[in-house]
C-alpha cells in the first residue's frame, strides 16, 4: 500500500470545514430557541387584555355562596383551554400556577364527607334534573302593575301625584337617584338610579317580590344576594325584638341588613323526647335547611338563608351600638367569648351563646322590605297549638273541625285552604310544630301566597315523626296538584328527596366544615314524604274532591312524563 501523508494545507482546510459546520449547528439552535419563546410570550397590550376569569362567579341561585365546592381537577381544563386559545404572559402563568396549588391545598384540608358531597355535586346532579323538569319551570301568570309588591315610580306617575313635595322625596325616575350621606358610618356610597343595574341585591331582591311568590328561582340576582350575606363585612349587630328566642339584626356595608340565629347546640343534637316542641332551642341549620326545602318543593316563599362563621368580638361585641347585648359579654372560663342578651327564653348565663373561642356558627336571612313599606298581616293558624302542657287545641278534639274551617273567611273561598296545607306539608317533613302564626302582605289581599317565616324548631327529631303536624290534610282532604306531582316526583329514585336535598345543602358555605343535615335527617325527610303520599292515597279513596287542581291550563302529559 502507498502511504499517503497530508499537508499543512490539506489539515488546514479540514479544521476550517469542521469549525464552519459547529457554528452553523450553534446559529440553528440559537435561532429555534428565540422561536420557541416567542410564541409563548404576547406583546404587553395583548396580555393586558386577558379577562381573569373566576369560574366561581358560574354558580346558579343561591349557589353563589358555595363556590368552594368546585374542585380544582374540574377548573383545570377551563384554564388549559383558555390558555391554548388566548395565551398567558409568564407573570400570568405564574399566578395560575400559584391560585391552583392554594385551591389543591384547601381541597386536601376539607373533611372526607364534605369532598364526597361536592363530589356528588360535581358529577350527575339530580338537582340540576329536578330544576330541569316541567314541573319547576311552569309559566307563571302574566303579572300586572298591582302584582308587585314594589315599583319604581316613573315620571307619569309623579306628574298625577296630587302633592309633587310629598310624593316627590320617595320617588325615583330615570334622572333622579339616591345619594349616600353616610360614608363615614362605614357604608358604600350609594348612587341608586331607576336603573336596576345601581342596585344592591337586596333592593332587586324586594323589587321581585309579587303577588304569587317571594322570589323567582331563575333570578340571577339569588346568586349574588346569597353570596353578599355570605361574604360581607358586617357593620352593626343589635338585637331584634320581639320573639322568644336571641335574634340579632346584622348592618352591611350596601345598606342591606340580615336576620341572624347563632348556632346553640351541635348539628346532630337530637331533640330530647321529654322536651315539649316550645321549649327547645332554635338552630340556625335549621333555618338554613328549611330555605333548601321550601325551595326544592317548589314554593319559594322562605327568604333566602345562607350559613356564615363570624366573629363574636370583632363582628358583634365591638360593632353593637345595643346595650342589652354588649353587657352580657364574658369570657368562659373554657377562654370561649359568649355573650345571651334579653330575650324571653335561654337568654341568661345558664343559655349562652359562645364562640370556639372567638368563630360561631349563625344563619343569616335576607330581610323583607320594611313594614313601613310593605305592611303585613299576621293570622292566627286555625291548627295553631294550645302551648299547654295539659290542654289540646279545639282541632285535637274534633276529626270534623276542618268543615267550620272551610266555612270560615279566609279558607271559605280562594286558595288560602290549599296554601296553610303546603305549609303543613312542608312542616311536617323538617318535623316543625311551632306553626302559630303566618304572614301574608297586605297590599295583596287574600289572593297571595303565605310566607313560611321562622322555620329555627325544625329538624329536632329525625327518630320521631308527628302525624298530628299533617292535621290540615288529613281532617281537609285537599292539596294542589303541582304540589302533589312535585311529591311524587321527589319520591321517584332519579328525584330522591334525600339526595337533592343533600346536593343543595351541599352548597352552603357551612357545609365544609360538616354536613348541615345528618344522614338520619335526610332519610327522615324520604320516610315522611311517604307518609304525605300515603295520606293523600288515603284521601282519594274516601273522597272524590281531593285535588285542587292548579295546572288546567297546562298540558298535563307532559307534566308526568
């Protein structure tokens, strides 16, 4: 073989090729990397447009409250999505990646029973079927001026006021509104116009009020009051009078005010047999319970109620102006700050109120509109109690009572028979015999829905159910037929009582903390809805007039499919 040697020059053209070819790969891969970040990062004006989106505010009525429920594996495909289609800027992603880890930590803090809840929530929602069916979305009747408990008055109606001074202070058109002059009392200036878009949500929730009911279940509004009442900072407590039981009246920053019970016993505490049904402690889950019930009915005549944790010293000891609460503070000696205030019944050292050692557990109920405004009219229930320990009630004693009750103005005519027997239907599955008195508003006469006020006795007893609670429709023999449609729909295992209940309790900002009804409540609530249907069975084999019937004017196949 002929050995061949290379040159100088040879070599020399052999290392220049290999250092071109080494920085042509650099030059390749400084070019890809600068691509690459550049299609991660949008110019500044384009990120600054981004909306924040908080899939929390996404929640229907009254829901709006319970925006903790939605798990974090369920927002994170929003936010991929979002991301594919619109792009974040690196501080954006920064955050995203910061809001997803605190939610994934608060989700592991929740107790198991509360996350299998939400759980059940997240997935098939017989609540959301339930809201879906005929039955909830009936077309109400069309309403007329005089159908509103409240309006705005316009300027046509000022110009026929016979008195423009007198009229002209209360009255609200589209050039006018209404000034806060209280700013250094803590509450947000108010500029309320007849725009219905400046006002807070309690004003909308009052402007909805008519004739047939105390709220529409679609009203997007719900959402927005129950998350105020939830959320907003507290600015007063006094005591409410009257009544038997401690009651405080809570002030918020957007003028609105709410009715607060305070939590008095554990949720599970069962009632004592022994104990006679007025001389129990109100429950503040109870009121909160009711509200879901009277909603999942169908009735819509509870106002609505939200749970709350508060702070005994800062929200109520160092924001009451009322000097019958703020003198019954002290200290127990567990260190817990309590405090009982006057009232008729358990308002005493012996019956405090008391926080762990400062947070307690209360409802808050969006207040009606001011009796000054909307009077109303208290009756007498003709199946009230004696309260007697010895004596029973004229209807204990006579099974024909229900015959001179139906002779008797208001229930000799109208729908009011009907309207105390939804009521009784409904106290007798939250198993309330504290049904004395109800209200109706005035301005409505007798043609107009009752309201189901003062529901804190309820689910005392979930071992122990009250025929005598049913006494109106077992002695009447008379019910609405939506509202028996609504019961046997409820018993249906798609539709079960005890499952859309826990679904909508669910909801509840309280409910993460722990269940708002036990499981012995909710099986409870199935066994005595078949018992009203059993009842109501009853009826119909003895009489022929049983139904009420309310729907005539809808197609009546559809409602049962």
């Amino acid at each position: 073989m002929v050995r061949r040697n290379l040159g100088p020059s040879t070599r020399s053209i052999y290392l220049g090729l290999a250092c071109l070819s080494l920085t042509l790969h650099l030059l390749l891969a400084v070019f890809c990397l600068s691509v690459l970040q550049t299609t991660c990062v949008l110019p500044t004006s384009s990120s600054s447009s981004i909306p924040r989106t908080d899939s929390r505010h996404s929640e229907s009525v009254s829901h709006s409250t319970s925006s903790s429920t939605a798990s974090f594996s369920d927002k994170l495909p929003e936010r991929t999505q979002n991301k594919e289609h619109r792009g974040l800027t690196a501080n954006t992603l920064h955050h995203e990646a910061e809001d997803s880890l605190r939610e994934v930590t608060e989700k592991a803090k929740e107790p198991t029973g509360a996350r299998k809840a939400i759980q059940k929530v997240k997935g098939e929602s017989k609540l959301e079927a339930l809201f879906e069916h005929p039955l909830y979305n009936l077309p109400g009747p069309e309403l007329q001026t005089d159908d509103w408990l409240l309006r705005l008055k316009n300027d046509e109606d000022i110009k026929n006021a016979e008195s423009e001074e007198e009229e002209g202070e209360d009255a609200i058109t589209s050039d006018s509104q209404w000034k806060s002059a209280s700013e250094e009392e803590g509450y947000d200036e108010m500029h309320w116009t007849g725009d219905v878009e400046t006002h807070p949500s309690w004003l909308r929730f009052h402007l909805g009020i008519s004739r047939w009911e105390l709220y529409n279940r679609k009203d997007p509004n719900l959402a927005q009051l129950t998350h105020d009442l939830a959320t907003q900072r507290i600015l007063g407590a006094v005591q409410k009078t009257g009544g038997t039981q401690l009651k405080l009246l809570m002030s918020f920053p957007d003028h609105g005010q709410a009715l607060l019970k305070p939590m008095r016993q554990s949720r599970d505490t069962e009632t004592d047999v022994n104990l006679f049904y007025f001389s129990d402690f109100e429950r503040h889950n109870a009121e909160i319970a009711a509200f879901h019930l009277d909603r999942l009915l169908g009735f819509n005549r509870i106002p609505p109620v939200v749970g709350r944790l508060i702070n005994v010293s800062a929200d109520v000891r160092e924001k009451t102006t009322d000097h019958k609460v703020s003198r019954t503070f002290f200290t127990s000696p567990a260190g817990n700050v309590c405090f009982y205030g006057q009232c008729e019944y358990y308002c005493s050292t012996e019956h405090p109120v008391c926080g762990r050692p400062h947070l307690l557990e209360v409802s808050l109920a969006a207040m009606l509109p001011d009796l000054s405004l909307a009077p109303r009219r208290s009756w007498r229930s003709p199946w009230r109690r004696s309260y007697s320990r010895t004596k029973l009630a004229q209807w204990e004693k006579n099974l024909d009572y229900c015959d001179s009750v139906k002779q008797t103005p208001p229930y000799s005519r109208g729908t009011r028979l009907v309207d105390l027997i939804d009521m009784a239907v409904l106290d007798f599955l939250m198993s309330n015999m504290d049904r004395h008195h109800y209200e109706t508003f005035e301005k409505f006469g007798n043609e107009t829905f009752l309201l189901h006020l003062d529901n804190g006795r309820a689910f005392g007893r979930h071992s122990q159910d009250e025929p005598s609670i049913l006494a109106p429709l077992q002695q009447c023999c008379r019910i609405r037929r939506s509202t028996l449609l609504r019961l046997r729909l409820l018993a249906l295992p798609d539709f079960r009582l005890s499952d859309v209940m826990r679904e909508s309790l669910a909801r509840d900002p309280l409910a993460d903390a722990a269940p708002l009804l036990s499981e012995a409540h909710l099986s409870a609530l199935d066994r005595r809805l078949a018992a009203v249907l059993q009842v109501v069975h009853t009826c119909e084999e003895k009489h022929s007039d049983v139904i009420y019937d309310d729907l005539q004017r809808y197609d009546q196949d559809s409602l049962t499919d």
